[in-house]
C-alpha cells in the first residue's frame, strides 16, 4: 500500500475510526451541497428526527436545474422551481449558507467553491456530485457521493469509507502550444481507459502538472472520475498558494502565514511509495476528441475513427455500439466531422482562463451558418469578470449567445438540450448516450477552444491551425 502521499496523509488527518466491516470513519472538512442530490437527505434526516450536525461545514448552491437564457422566478419549469424552493427551505431551517441566484456568488458547484477560497490544501471535501474530484487540485481528498452519503454527511459530518491506492500519473516536459488541460486528461483516459482507475486515487505530478495554472489543475482533477479513479489530486505549491490569498473564505493576517506553514508539509514525500506509476510524455500530446460514447475513446485531433482489428479485444464491443450511435464509421478522420451545436461552459471549463481561450479564438470570426454556438459562465463572479474584459462582447459579435450562470448543457438538467441526432462540440465532461438532452443526440467532448473552432467552422478542426489564418 502507499505511504507517504499527500493522500495518507490527508486521509491520516481526518480518521475517526476503524469500523468493524473494515471500512474507515472519516471526517468530511467541507461538505457542498446542490439542489439535485440532497432533498431527499434532508428528506431522511426529518423522518429520523435529526439536524445538520456542523451547518457551518455545509455550503450550498444552486446550478444543475437553473434555466441560462433568463433566471427570473418563479421558473417556468415547475419542478425545476420546487427543488430550488426546497433547497431554500432546508438551508434556512437548518442554517446553512446558501449562495443563490444574484448573491453574487452563485454558480456550479465546483466553480464556486474554489473561487470563494472554501477549497484548501489537506481537506476532505464530500458533495453529490462525481466530479467532486475537481477540488483535488488543491491538494484536498475530495470525494463524489451518493444522496444517502449526503444523509450520513449532514447528521455526522463523516462518511463510512474504504482506503484507496495511489496511482502517480507523471507528466514530463511541456505541453506544446495550443495544447490544453483538458487535452491531457482526455489523454489519459483514452490511455488508461474509463476503468482504469477504479480502486485507485491519482496523483498528477511531473513538471507538466507543475507549470499548469490551477483553472487548468481544476479541469486534470475534474475529470479524473471520467477514468475511474474516485479522486485525483495536485501536491499543493505556490500556484495554489497565489490562487487562494485575498479569497473571501481563505485564511488572512497571522492565519494566512500559519495556513501557508502547514499546508507546504501536505504534499507527498520524495521517498513515498505508490501502488502504481504511469509516465507520459507531454509534448506528444494533441489536441484531442472523443469520437464514441465513453471519455475514453479520443483521438488525437489528427487521428482517424480506429477499426476493430487496431482495438483490444475487450474493447470491441464498446466501439461496435459505438460505430452505430455516433454514425461514424471506422477510419473517418475526427478533422472534418459536422457539428450542429457548440457549447462553452460547465465545472469542467466554465472558467475565467477557459472563456479566455475560446475568445481568443471566436474574436474577428464568426460562427458557421446553421451553427447553435453559446457560452455559458460558470458562476455570477466568472460571468462579471468576463464582462468586465469585454468577453461577452466578443462573443456576441463572432454570433454566440451569452448566457447566465449554471450547469446548462453539460447534462439537460434544464432547458438547454440538443434536439434529435444533432452533435454536439462540448467542452464539458461526459459523452454518454443521451447525455446531453436527446436520446439520440451526440456529443464531442474537446477544450473551449476547440469548441470555438468548431463553432466558426461548422465542424471539428485542429485549433491550431486555425489560430494561422487572419482574422477579420
């Protein structure tokens, strides 16, 4: 088994207790909550008669089920305006904070969270959400869990767990121009595949991993789940340092220098010892695609739908379903595929740093006829700091929509949804069957900027490329 990685140390820090089935009692530092997964918590701590055992550890926000195009209430989907009523009512009744529609601090959950300062180095975060492992970039334990752990986190502030191993994901060198965060970990998981990590936390360490902003450390953890993996962090360093000091919720004075002191011993040891070790070379990485129904068929943006016979053998059945859903046959370049609907946002990439980069690329072009294309921050403070740059101008102009904060088209949740057998250019995180509205529609999963390029183009294409031509 591993020792000393920054997850047994963590882990280390917040035991309770050894239970007799030989699971681990473990103390949850920050417990986040949305209004998807937790009425029916609250549901079954009134029938048990109990409260929120630490209400000043639980902080709440609204994303899932919020409309984009106007947030006015009551909303017009009448269940959508329930569940944001009870979230309301359950955080009042048992005084947890709430960061609602127009506090200036409403958002997705794992956009608000770090951005607050409440996500720091050695924690345990809990949420009901998978891609709560994007708070690992902190270099905290962060765990996506189910509406009963939800119950369990609210009475007991602790969750009944079993301890994982470590896997190290090595990334040497730098990753090459136009290559983004989210190109590596779609990399990763094409590499490992979507099981690849179950069992396991990983690690992300390697001077690729280092040099990377923490928005991009944000993105590589995110999506660690999509590999499997129950968690995936980042040793803490200046980055993450830089990033929290003056956040509301982030220690100041004389608590910043103690906080700072001992967050710089929660990082793994030179001699620790993992279960496992893969090393990947960042300079070969591309930009990279999915072309199926799983984050872990990718191709490298110059690669081609691969056959059967270029398959493993477990790997087949997969592809076949594949091959029909998507419409792609084996051997089509990705380059070149149409796209119908091209959406910008999610926990994934909703950041300030992401809409950066598709304004970038969106800025003096304009989207292809035909093409659906709209951005969507993710949160009230991502949404004022774009305006403030004029990003929401730029879009409009090259002929996106500008929309309000939330999860939007990252899972249909609410009203944004493709229709039909449309395809979707995503920079969100999950391709699945029906994931994002039709149970037919299709979606491509790839960076912000390659979302944008897609958009200008009416079809996937290699941003780098296009990032040559003149623009208007």
């Amino acid at each position: 088994m591993s020792s000393g990685t920054l997850y047994d140390k963590v882990w280390d820090l917040h035991r309770v207790a050894e239970l007799p089935g030989g699971s681990t009692q473990l103390f949850v530092g920050l417990h986040l909550i949305h209004e998807v997964t937790s009425p029916q918590a609250f549901a079954a701590l009134r029938d048990k008669g109990l409260s929120v055992r630490c209400p000043e550890r639980t902080v709440a926000t609204v994303d899932h089920i919020v409309p984009t195009t106007s947030q006015s209430r009551p909303f017009a989907d009448p269940l959508a305006e329930e569940m944001l009523s009870t979230l309301e009512r359950n955080c009042a009744e048992h005084g947890i904070t709430l960061n609602g529609i127009g506090s200036g601090r409403q958002g997705i959950v794992h956009v608000i969270a770090p951005e607050l300062g409440l996500t720091q180095p050695g924690m345990t975060v809990a949420c009901g959400d998978s891609h709560t492992s994007t708070h690992g970039a902190f270099g905290a334990i962060a765990f996506g869990i189910g509406t009963s752990q939800v119950r369990d986190v609210l009475a007991s502030q602790s969750l009944a767990m079993n301890k994982l191993k470590v896997r190290r994901i090595q990334v040497n060198g730098r990753l090459a121009e136009g290559v983004s965060a989210k190109d590596l970990i779609l990399h990763v998981i094409r590499t490992l595949g979507v099981k690849g990590g179950v069992g396991y936390a990983y690690e992300f360490a390697g001077s690729a991993i280092t040099a990377l902003s923490m928005e991009e450390r944000m993105t590589l953890c995110n999506m660690a789940i999509e590999g499997g993996a129950r968690c995936g962090y980042v040793n803490p360093d200046a980055v993450t340092f830089n990033y929290l000091k003056g956040r509301p919720e982030a220690p100041s004075g004389e608590a910043w220098d103690r906080a700072v002191q001992w967050w710089r011993t929660l990082v793994s040891d030179e001699d620790a010892v993992v279960d496992d070790e893969v090393v990947f070379e960042a300079a070969t990485i591309a930009p990279t695609v999915t072309w199926g129904i799983t984050p872990g068929q990718g191709l490298g943006i110059d690669e081609c739908v691969p056959t059967l016979e270029q398959l493993e053998p477990g790997e087949r059945p997969i592809a076949e379903e594949a091959y029909r859903y998507m419409d792609l046959q084996p051997g089509t370049a990705i380059a070149g595929v149409p796209v119908d609907v091209c959406f910008i946002g999610s926990c994934t990439n909703g950041r300030i740093s992401d809409l950066r980069a598709a304004a970038a690329v969106a800025r003096g072009r304009h989207v292809a006829s035909g093409i659906k294309a709209f951005v969507v921050p993710g949160s009230e403070q991502v949404a004022q700091a774009a305006e403030a740059e004029g990003l929401d101008q730029v879009f409009r102009e090259a002929g996106f929509e500008w929309r309000e904060p939330g999860c939007s088209m990252c899972l249909a949740m609410n009203p944004d949804r493709i229709e039909g057998r449309q395809i979707s250019a995503s920079s969100s995180n999950r391709n699945f069957k029906g994931r994002q509205g039709s149970a037919s529609g299709r979606t491509l999963l790839m960076s912000p900027a390659m979302v944008a390029a897609a958009a200008v183009l009416g079809h996937v294409t290699d941003v780098r490329n296009l990032s040559l031509q003149p623009t208007a």
